[in-house]
C-alpha cells in the first residue's frame, strides 16, 4: 500500500497532562474511503488521538499526516480538507436548520449564494429537506445529530472524524446516524469513528483499532479480532439449573458458565460437528437443551479479552 492510498498515518504520537500519559505512542494507518474504528474504553486516548489528528492539539511527539500533509507543520491546509463531529453538538438550537448550514457555509467562505445551494443540497442528503425551516430546538437528537453531521461536511471533507457521535441517542437515531455515515463512504469519504459502542464498530467499521493506555493493543477487521477470542463458541442454554453442570462437563476445551441465564458455552473448531456432537452427548445424559446455537464471539467479548475491562 502506497502513502497516496492513506488518508490518515499516525507514527509513535505521545501526549502527557501532567502526570497523565494520554498517548504511549500510537501507531495508526487509515486507508482512503474506508471508516477505521477507534474502540477503547474511558480515558484510554481516543479523543485526544481526534483532537490531534484535527489539528485541535499538538502531540508532545511523533509523527501524524491527514490527506497527504503534514499535520504539525500546514495544519491550515488541514483544516481545509477535514470535518470534525464531536460529542457535542455544534448547531444553533433557535436557528432552523437551513441557517444553521448557511452560517457555516459563510464560515467557510462560500459566499451568500453558494452556502443557501450547499445548505439545499446537505438537508435533501440527509433526510431534513422538510424541517429546513423548523428551530433546531424542535428536532429529535437523530435529526439534530444527521444536522451536525451535515454542517461538517459544508467544506466537503477529504477526511471526517467522528467522536463518539451517537453517545446518547436512542436505537432510531443511532440507525440515522449510522446510514448518513454509510452514504458518505459511498461517495468516497474517509472516516474515522471512535466509539465505546461495540455494535455501532461492527456495523461501520471497515478496520478497528482498540486502544488502551494510549497505545492500539488490538488492529484488524471485525471477525479478526473475533477470532483472537478463540474463533466460534457453542453456546447451550438449558431448561433446568440443577443439569448446568453435568452439561459443562459434556462440553470441549475451555468452558464457561452462566447459571443466571442457565447456559454453558464453550469454543469450537468446526461449527457444524461441535453442534451434532453437543446436541448427541446431551441427549446421551438426558438432559435436556432449551436452545443450542454456534455463533462467533461478540465485540464485546474482544473487548474485555483484550482490556479486562466491560464495555459500554
């Protein structure tokens, strides 16, 4: 892979408040048009990684390029060619949502004509043609969030970073987030997306990076690191607690218990003849299965595989 084909490459970045390390040296390549999940739980680095890479604060050291440049030495060139979406939002709650977007068409320069033209054509992308009018104040948090999303892409963005941008919303506008972020891939926008929602990294992310302590500890697709918990899992779950552990014993390798939920689980190698071979042995000993299912590990369980810590 060329650096032409990179919009993000991050080499050994530190960051120190104090006695606080905030980055151990950070290593991270983005590829172009691709989402990179940033995963890790509170203060292992993830937003000062953002706030670097966004030209918001300089690394103590180490080397970080955005869409080709050099962030510490043209970061007004960076700034062009980059969207930030932060925690929190950035609109005007008493403006409509057509000013919001011509306001910060002005702030870019646009000029009075083009900014009311790219506002249009933000609100018909993301679904808000019909409330262009309507106060920010009266939008649901997906409509204000899909609007913020909008207003940073005024300048149209090589490069979108997003920080934890569904943190508080509900299932619905968490999906509108998640589809207004899909249709900007689509056109060939390169993001990069920190998170501690472990399904949100599953459904975007082309790449995860998890990182703790400051450093990434953990890189590769979804089922990559899936696999690093130790492939598939049969997971068994019974209809009487007093059977749980006879069940347990029935099962191979490393096996573990949930008497709460009545289930057993343990990891596989191949998936249809650890299901025929489970479903004979409980038979054999009688006992009985409400439900039997393979599936692979969730995120989740990457996520405290490699951290030790729950995730969100």
């Amino acid at each position: 892979m060329s650096d032409r084909d990179l919009a993000i490459v991050a080499d050994g970045l530190r960051k120190r408040y104090g006695d606080k390390q905030a980055l151990d040296g950070l290593d991270l390549t983005v590829r172009a048009g691709t989402v990179q999940g940033i995963l890790g739980p509170n203060g292992a680095g993830k937003t000062t990684a953002v706030r670097i890479m966004s030209t918001l604060l300089r690394p103590d050291e180490g080397r970080i390029e955005v869409a080709g440049l050099d962030v510490r030495t043209r970061a007004d060139e960076v700034r062009s060619r980059i969207g930030l979406l932060g925690q929190n939002a950035a609109v005007d709650e008493e403006l409509g949502g057509r000013q919001n977007l011509e306001m910060f068409g002005r702030l870019h320069h646009l000029g009075a004509r083009r900014a009311g033209a790219r506002a249009d054509e933000l609100l018909a992308r993301f679904g808000l043609a019909d409330t262009g009018a309507k106060p920010v104040r009266q939008y649901s948090g997906g409509m204000r969030r899909r609007l913020d999303l909008a207003a940073s892409l005024i300048a149209r963005p090589q490069v979108l970073f997003l920080d934890e941008p569904t943190t508080g919303l509900d299932p619905r506008g968490r999906t509108e987030v998640w589809n207004a972020v899909r249709s900007l891939v689509d056109g060939g926008t390169t993001v990069l997306l920190t998170t501690q929602y472990l399904e949100e990294a599953d459904q975007l992310a082309d790449r995860i990076a998890v990182i703790d302590h400051g450093k990434v500890i953990a890189e590769g697709t979804a089922d990559e690191l899936k696999a690093r918990t130790g492939g598939d899992r049969v997971d068994v779950v019974l209809r009487d607690t007093a059977q749980v552990a006879r069940a347990a014993a029935l099962l191979p390798g490393e096996v573990r218990v949930d008497e709460d939920r009545r289930m057993v689980s343990a990891s596989v190698t191949d998936r249809m003849a650890a299901l025929t071979e489970t479903v004979r042995a409980l038979e054999a000993a009688g006992i009985e299965a409400e439900d039997i299912a393979v599936r692979r590990p969730t995120l989740d369980e990457v996520f405290m595989h490699l951290t030790g810590e729950e995730a969100a």
